[in-house]
C-alpha cells in the first residue's frame, strides 16, 4: 500500500480518553446496563454520530488480554483510501461522511433475499465487545475493543443455498461523499470476500461500534467486516451490500496487486510481502523506539481458525 504524508486529523482534545471506556467497562461488568442509542437506536446515529453510546456485553470467552490500544490510536491512524491515502486523512475527510439513513442489499444463492435499512437488520441482533488483535500487511497492529455481532448471526437469517460458497462484500460507491473515489488509486467500490466457512466462523464479526459507542467514520460506519486473522484490508468498511456466490468473488487488493495481496490474506509470519517482511510487526502507541514484536499465525488465532486450512498450501493460497 502507498504511503504518503499528510496533516494530522482529529487534536487529542476532540477524543474520549480511554479511560471512560475502561470505567464504563467496569460498571458493564457489575450489571448496570446503558440506554440504547446510535445505531441500534436507528436514526439516532445521525444525530450524535461521534458520541451514541451502544448498549452490549462483555464477550470475554472471544477477547484477548493485551492492553487495547487508546482511541485516538484507533481513530486517527487509518487506511480508508475512499477518503484519503494518508493514515490521517480518513479522520479528517469522514467527519461529514452520511451512515443514516443506511441501507443493506443482500442477494445472491440464499432463499431470503432484499434491500434493507440497516435498523431492521441490527434490530435482532444482541451487541458484543470483543477486545481482537488488528493487523495491518503494512506491517503495523493494534489492540481493538470492537462492538458488533457475529456475521453468521446475520448471514444465517437469509438462509443461504448449498451454492453459496462465498460472500462477497461492497462498500458505499458515491464520490460526491467520498473524495478518494474521484482518483483511480484503486477500481472503485472497494470490494471483499470470504469463503463461506470463513464468513460463518463465530470470530468473523459485523462491526458498528468501538470503544462501546458508535463506530468513527473513519473506521468504517456504519457497518464494518472485521476478521481477526486476516490481514486489516479484508475487513471493509461502509458496507452497501452481501451476496452469497458460487465463485470466489473478486476484491480490490488482490485484483489490483495480485503477486503482493492474496484472496486469503491469513496473516502469515513465513510469508513475506514482495516489499516487506511479515515476521514483526510495530504495535502502534509504542512510540519510536518500542521493539517490534514477533507476528503470529494467524494473527494468534490459529487455534481457532488454522483447521479452515488444512491441507491448503498457504504459500500459494496467500
Ligand atoms: N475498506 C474500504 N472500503 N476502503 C479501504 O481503503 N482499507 C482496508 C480496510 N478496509 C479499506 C477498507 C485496510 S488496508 C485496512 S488496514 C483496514 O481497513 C484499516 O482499518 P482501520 O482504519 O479501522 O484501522
């Protein structure tokens, strides 16, 4: 991916320390609930898009024990190349990104199949935090505290056929909105994919929140993919629409690099990228001098999901 410098976004001042959200961890913890606002409140997202708290539980069972690294890490340092090429760009050029109303298409090889507003698809839904390991093929990581859902949660209430094979995902196309889809840096809208078994592994989340409030636009609100063992650019933001297909579904990094970015895309510490290895990685608040730490594989997952690859020469299907 390319690099470039740019202005800094959001001042430390305009962001909630995270120790509101480890306070606010700790009443969740002793069963005190929170009203329902933003996102799953519908509509209300609009009206307090950066503050709407979101109401979830502590998935504990799902969460690694690494510190998680503060907001403003997460928020400012993003790649989100509809609004930018520079890690602070997004932070900047989102702020008036619309994500209600919003809404979802999901077609293709399932016997439920429709455009939806994206309140009636999260309606059912009973929110989670999942602290996950985040990283980047730039070589860089985080620790996230995400608030979403299953996707299989999602994806089995279509009821998709014996042909559906993968899922294919499309993010938001509207250049008026969007500034970095007027440039051809990349075939424009950002699309992914999963193998169906992936999509309905109980690790591969739909995400609408961080830091237990509604997801930054920068981060990809209102409706994210997060697959924690893969690397970052799997995980599309503004997603518009989901489709079960027989065939692997084209995406964008693959299709516009195929020798560096792979379909698959499992974090993986023997397999080097053409420009850079994979063996660490710079977590990021670290400052400049922190040593980097070795990669995992899998991006320490590999209990859980290595057995979704058994037999496959993860060189070739990198
Ligand atoms: N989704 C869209 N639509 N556009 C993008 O440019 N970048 C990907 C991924 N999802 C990207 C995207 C990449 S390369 C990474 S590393 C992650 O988003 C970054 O997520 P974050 O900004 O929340 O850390």
């Amino acid at each position: 991916m390319r690099k470039r410098t740019s202005t800094p976004g959001i001042r430390p001042s305009d962001i909630t320390p995270e120790r509101v959200f480890h306070s606010r961890r700790a009443l969740l913890g002793a069963g005190f609930g929170l009203a329902a606002a933003g996102v799953v409140g519908g509509r209300a997202a609009s009206a307090a898009p950066a503050t709407g708290v979101l109401p979830f539980t502590l998935d504990r069972a799902d969460s690694v024990a690494d510190r998680p690294n503060s907001f403003e890490d997460i928020s400012t340092y993003n790649n989100y190349y509809e609004f930018g090429t520079g890690k602070s760009d997004p932070a900047r050029e989102a702020q008036h990104f619309r994500t209600s109303p919003w809404s979802v298409t999901i077609g293709g090889e399932a016997e439920v199949r429709g455009t939806f507003h994206l309140e009636d698809l999260l309606r059912p839904l009973p929110l989670q935090e999942r602290i996950y390991r985040f990283r980047c093929v730039e070589a860089w990581s985080m620790v996230v505290p995400w608030v979403g859902f299953p996707l299989r949660d999602l994806l089995q209430r279509f009821k998709p056929n014996s042909n559906a094979k993968f899922v294919a995902f499309k993010t938001l196309y509207d250049p008026a909105q969007m500034p970095g889809q007027r440039v051809p840096v990349l075939p424009w809208p950002y699309v992914e994919g999963l193998r169906i078994d992936e999509a309905m592994h109980p690790l591969t989340m739909l995400v609408v929140g961080l830091y237990g409030k509604v997801l930054p636009n920068q981060n990809g609100a209102p409706l994210r993919l997060i697959v924690p063992w893969k690397y970052g650019f799997k995980s599309i933001k503004a997603i518009v629409e989901i489709q079960f297909t027989r065939t692997q579904p084209a995406t964008t990094w693959s299709g516009a690099a195929p020798n560096e970015y792979g379909f698959y895309a499992n974090v993986n510490p023997a397999v080097d990228h053409p420009r850079w290895s994979q063996a660490t990685e710079r977590r990021l608040g670290g400052g400049l001098f922190a040593p980097r730490i070795p990669t995992l594989p899998f991006n320490g997952y590999g209990a859980e999901v290595a057995s979704l690859y058994r037999g496959m020469d993860l060189r070739r299907y990198f």
